[in-house]
C-alpha cells in the first residue's frame, strides 16, 4: 500500500523521490527502510540541493590531508608529524526549539567529529544569529543558546577561544548556531570511519539510546517551519560528562591496532554512522537492534535506528579483540555492546531478533539524488543594490561624535565580553590571543609554532549581493587571520540559507559559493570541510543568506603574533590599502542605523586584497608591527576607537574626507588594516608597502588618553570604552 502524504512530509521525502525508491528496490519499502531512506536522503545528510554547488569549492593545497567528505573533518599538515583537523556544523533548528540543550548537543556533536578521528580537541568558536535582543524570545533563545555552549565546552575542559554575533530581525524566527572544533593529533595516529573486514565486529559505545533526537535530521534540518507544534522529542538531551570519558577512552583505543574505524552517531545516529561507513568501507552490515541497549520501553526497531541519543560511538572493532576493546572501556565506566557484523556484500540488513526488518543495498541508500537547479536572478536584487546617495543626507562634522558612541554600542560592532566571559578560553593552557581581538591565537606545545582562529560572515552583505557578499566572507576571514600575524592555511564553513527549493533562496546559494570559491582560489585557500544548512525559514520568511567561514592559519614563530589593540604611546598609526569611496556606506551599519536602510552594494578587489594581507603577514613576521585591526564593521572610526579601546591608549591623527564625510569615517570599504608601528620600523614598512604596490598612509600617533579624529572626533578614550563595553547590556 503506498505511504501516505503526512507520513513522507515527516521524514521530508518526495513523492518522486519515494517512487525512485520503489524502483530501485523493485517492492515497497519497509516502515524501517523508509526512515532510513528520509534520513539518509534527507539534505542534513544527502546535500541534494548543495552537493552539485559544493563541488566547485579547491579543496587541494600542499598541506591538504584529508579533503570535505572523506572523514568527519578535513585535516592539515602542520610539519614535524603533526596535523590539525577542523569542521563547523549548524545545529540551528533544535536551537530554535530547545535553546540550551539544542547548543549544548551542537558543540557535543562537532567533538565527536574530531576525537573519532584520533585528534585531541583543544579549541572551540562559535557563531551566532539571533533576532533583537528587544524582544523578550530573542532574549530568551540568546541566553539559553550561550548557556548551552559555555556548560558543554566548559565541562569538556575544550576552550572556546571566540567566534562571532550579529543580531538582525531576520533571524528572529531561525537564530544560527554554528559550533566549531579544532583538534590536533599526530600524522601516522588518524582513524578512519570506516567499516571494512568481513566478520569484524560493530561495537556501540557510550550512552544508551533513547526516543530523543527522532527525526533531528530529516524533519528539523531538511525542512522549514510552518506551523508551531511541538517538536521537542526532536532535540537531542546532552551530557558533557560522558562524551569527557568518550573523548578519553576513544583517543586511547586510538593508539592501539585493535580497531578498524571510528564513528559518531551523529545526525540519524545508528542509521548514518553505521551505513556511511559501510560505504565508506565498500562493505555491508548486519545489525541486531535487540542488542542496542535502551533507556525506554517499547521502542521500536524504526526508533532505534533513527534516535540522535548523543555521546555515542560506533566502533569496528577486529574480530579476535573485542574483549580488550570491552575492558579498555570498561576501565572508562563506558557501556559498550556488539550490535552487529560487517559483511561483504554491500547489504544493509537490520534485524529484530529473528525478524529482518531492512534490507536494502548500502550504496542505494547512501547515494540520494542530486538536484542542481537553474534559477534566475530575482529582479528585486536590482532595487536593493541601487544606492543613490544625492537621497541620502550626509552627516554634519558636529554629529560625528554621537555617531561613533552609537556605533562602538551598536549590538553588531560592541564588546560580547558578557558572551565569551561564560566560556573557558584558557583552559589547556594554549591560547596566546583571548577573545576580542581579530582572531584567537594557540600555542602548539612543545612547539615554537602556533595557530590562529577565526569565525567570519555578513548576512546583510550577501542579501543584498550574493557573490560580492560570499567574496568577502573569506576575504575578511583571511583578512582577520593576517592581522594576527598567520598565513592562512584552509578554511571550514556553514552556508545557512533558506528553502533550497524556492528560485530566489537557490539562486543565493548559487552565487555565495560561486563568490566564496573565486576568492579562495585567488588566495590560494583549500576548503578542507564544512556543513550545509538549509531550510531557515519560518512560515515564508527566509533568514538573510549567510554563509559562515571558520579559518586557520599557521604562525612559524609563536613570538610573531600581533593583536588589534595599540600597545605604546608614540607609535604611528597607519591605514594599508585604500581610502573608502562614498560607495562604501552600501549595507553598511552606519547605513542601518542612521537612515534605516539596508541596501547598497559593497564592492571588492581580490587581488588588492591578496597585496595588502601579504604586506600586513610579512611585516608581522618582520617584528614591524605593534598592533593591526581589520577595518570593517562601522568602518576606519569605529576601528581606530577599537584599537585605543583594547589598548587603553588614545590617538590623535585626521582621516581625508575627500568625498562624503560618513563615507570617510564609517564607510566599510574593504581590503584595509589599520596598523601600529614603532617610529623607528615606521620607514622600513612604508619600504614593503611600496615594494608590495600596496598603499599605505600615515594617520596619526598613539599616545595620552583622548581618541581623536581632528575635525571631527575628540573623547575620551574611557567614554568610547564604556559604550563598547555596555553596548549588549543595554539593549
């Protein structure tokens, strides 16, 4: 009898994609192969609106281990044997709905990735959309989501060295949680999800399976919210104490050659860990779910398979080894059960008991279909990238003082100290640049090396130009990572949009990644992993497009690092790149906040942008520079104050306005870094601008206790701290 309608919106398949199944199967699905078709075609799992996209990312680089897909995070080569892996995933939809537990189980399930694959977890970023915190919901759904994330971290003894926040009205519906980890093993040490070896052993470790989690993948993540219902059995239940013992346990057995492969039990837990790996291992499974240890009564094989009970692990295990396996996490007060065999002929059949209740090949179930759409540009881009600044008046000398107050406190551009204050970011002893600054910087032990960190993205500059906004994502990323002295090295993202399914939505994915991979291939920046998540749309209503980028680069001598705060009194300070042309204002947040408009396209010169990062790393690594500060958000002013802020030292220096006076101080013109240098390597980095065609004007000096902009802004550098510094408080 065919499957209902209600029963295929639950699991989110097709009606054509059912009857695909049909075919391939040449009989009616079982209840139990149908859910693990939805989740496994499911988009959280499938990527059947992205995968056809993702492909045009680079994904080689001289350093490149592992590339997207091929593990549970891409891996890097950082010399002397030893490799870095990282990923960011979304964990947006159970955060809407649970807040604390939908955060907490986001960051749980993002260090599985990296311990199964035998990597230490030592670093963790985040970044965060929510609607204003005006509204009480918003309020709410912000102090659950930061709960949530610093409670886990907290208590996996994993810093979380900083991230990103923006707020916008659009995200009111669908707030973005995108965790990331960083993890760091040795070369020879990887483990591989994968399950291979005929007659080896499928181990389930970790917590018992519960109902919680149902549907996580294919209903949360792979569909938009259209109706308010009750959707809390979809949201996982964290417990940071257990995945602690995981995290040991797993990185032990890693050291030892008893195991074939490692896998978490993810998004469709049993289902995508155990028959990914099977493809992964060219390989077939047999599983019997009345092994599988159970917290409630009566569930059912469907319930079984599908639940996202976390702090779990799938371990294949050599056949002859499972009782060392079994004491080593015994040792850890770990549970462990074997749960099935793998086989060889690529079947995936799950039992109950004696009753087979799936059985259907490993490659049809892992292979779902893929869509590349063909949109059309929607006309109103042509409206919302049109800014005729003769309507726009610009701002009087006299008002640009308020101005900058309002800006430095501004919840998009002000100190998120009440944020990452929760979170333990020296735990571990590693981290050399605390959150605040441009990018986070960790030692690598036992090393003279170290490495940067850093989570970027502007959703109003990719609503408003997709490709243009996908450009600077990673140019801004990478511009961040130079200021702290780092050579990039690869990056991870998030690409959050709406339903993939709608012509304008598809149309913005298309763009953002066609923006995002010409400027990595201009900077020469792999794309090692990252994580799709699409659907963020409530009742018709999409967020802005925005795809995250989370970036590391590598520092060779750990004493070259730099931070964005002046250091020394009678230091010059210079702009490196361009002036902002009057265009700059374009979906700015002086834009927003003073005329109310979001519209106004930014504009960006890839190959400037490569000149001027190369200049700011070389001079870093010169012992040149005491400072460097990304200019972006509220432009040159609000970065010079940032600067005197984080250093407690004022400035006195002009700024030309030779076009429009807001343009000059709060245009967000891109390619620039304003930096510190001592009077004496003042000559000697002019020399390298020069030599590098990349331009360089001097601004000012540091020194005394007021910040100012001759003309235009003088105060005291306390009072721009203090609307900084209480800018998320108030509002």
């Amino acid at each position: 009898m065919p499957v209902s309608k209600e029963t295929l919106d639950e699991i989110a398949l097709s009606r054509k994609e059912y009857n695909l199944i049909v075919e391939k199967l040449g009989r009616e699905p079982t209840p139990v192969e149908l859910g693990l078709f939805g989740s496994l075609w499911s988009e959280h799992c499938g990527y059947k609106y992205s995968k056809a996209l993702l492909r045009i990312f680079p994904t080689a680089g001289k350093h490149v281990l592992i590339k997207p897909g091929e593990e549970n995070a891409g891996v890097i080569d950082i010399g002397d044997g030893q490799v870095i892996g990282f990923k960011m995933e979304s964990h947006n939809h159970p955060s809407y709905i649970e807040p604390y537990q939908g955060a907490a189980t986001g960051v749980g399930g993002i260090v599985r990735d990296i311990f199964t694959m035998g990597l230490r977890p030592i670093a963790l970023m985040n970044s965060l959309r929510f609607g204003p915190l005006s509204e009480p919901h918003n309020r709410y759904l912000f102090g659950g989501v930061v709960g949530g994330i610093a409670s886990y971290g907290n208590c996996l003894g994993i810093a979380d060295v900083g991230g990103e926040i923006y707020f916008d009205q659009c995200y009111t519906g669908n707030p973005l949680v995108n965790a990331l980890c960083l993890g760091i093993g040795r070369s020879d040490g990887l483990v591989k999800a994968r399950a291979s070896g005929e007659g080896n052993l499928i181990m389930l470790v970790g917590a018992d399976t519960g109902r919680d989690g149902l549907h996580g993948a294919s209903g949360l993540a792979s569909r938009t919210f259209e109706e308010v219902r009750e959707l809390r059995s979809a949201v996982q239940v964290g417990n940071p104490f257990m995945e602690k013992l995981l995290i040991e346990a797993c990185l032990e057995l890693a050291k030892t050659d008893w195991i074939v492969g490692m896998q978490d039990c993810g998004a469709a837990g049993l289902t995508s860990a155990t028959i990914e790996a099977a493809d992964k291992g060219k390989s077939g499974l047999d599983i019997d779910v009345r092994k599988v240890p159970r917290r409630e009564k009566g569930m059912t094989p469907y319930e079984v398979m599908l639940s996202e009970s976390q702090e779990r692990m799938i371990v294949i295990v050599k056949k002859g080894y499972e009782n060392k396996v079994k004491a080593l996490f015994d040792r850890w007060e770990l549970h462990s059960d074997i749960i099935g065999t793998v086989t060889a002929d690529g079947m995936v059949v799950i039992r109950d008991g004696a009753e087979v209740v799936a059985n259907a090949p490993v490659k049809l179930l892992n292979t779902p279909p893929v869509y590349r759409l063909r949109p059309t540009r929607p006309g109103w881009l042509d409206e919302l990238q049109r800014l005729d600044l003769n309507k726009i008046k610009n701002i009087a000398p006299g008002k640009t003082g308020d101005m900058l107050l309002k800006l430095l406190a501004a919840p998009n551009i002000c100190s998120k100290h009440a944020v990452y204050r929760q979170y333990d970011h020296q735990v571990g002893d590693n981290t050399v640049v605390l959150p605040g600054s441009d990018a986070a910087v960790l030692r690598i032990q036992e090393t003279s090396k170290a490495i940067s960190m850093v989570t970027d993205g502007n959703g109003r500059y990719c609503y408003v130009n997709p490709f243009i906004g996908g450009v600077i994502a990673v140019a801004e990323a990478a511009r961040n990572t130079a200021c702290s002295g780092a050579r990039p090295a690869a990056i991870t993202n998030c690409l959050n949009f709406g339903n993939p399914e709608k012509n304008d939505v598809y149309y913005q994915l298309q763009e953002c990644i066609k923006g995002m991979s010409q400027a990595c291939k201009k900077l020469k920046i792999p794309v090692i992993s990252g994580n799709v998540s699409l659907y963020n749309e409530t009742r018709g209503i999409a967020i802005f497009p925005t795809p995250v980028v989370g970036m590391v680069g590598l520092i060779k001598d750990v004493k070259h690092y730099c931070s964005a705060g002046f250091k020394h009194g009678g230091d010059i300070v210079f702009l490196i790149g361009e002036a902002a042309d009057d265009d700059s204002i374009g979906s700015s947040e002086y834009l927003e906040m003073a005329h109310e408009l979001v519209k106004g396209s930014q504009h960006i010169d890839i190959e400037k942008e490569k000149r001027v990062q190369a200049c700011v790393i070389r001079a870093i690594e010169r012992g040149l520079l005491n400072s460097a500060h990304d200019c972006s958000d509220g432009g040159l002013a609000v970065t010079l104050a940032e600067s005197c802020i984080l250093g407690n030292i004022g400035f006195t220096g002009k700024i030309e306005a030779k076009g429009r006076l807001d343009a000059a101080l709060f245009g967000e013109a891109q390619s620039r870094i304003v930096v510190s240098a001592n009077p004496k390597a003042a000559r000697r980095l002019e020399t390298l601008a020069l030599r590098l065609n990349v331009p360089i004007a001097r601004l000012g000096i540091t020194g005394g206790v007021q910040c100012i902009i001759k003309g235009y802004i003088d105060l005291p550098v306390s009072r721009l701290h203090q609307a900084w510094w209480n800018g998320l408080l108030n509002h």
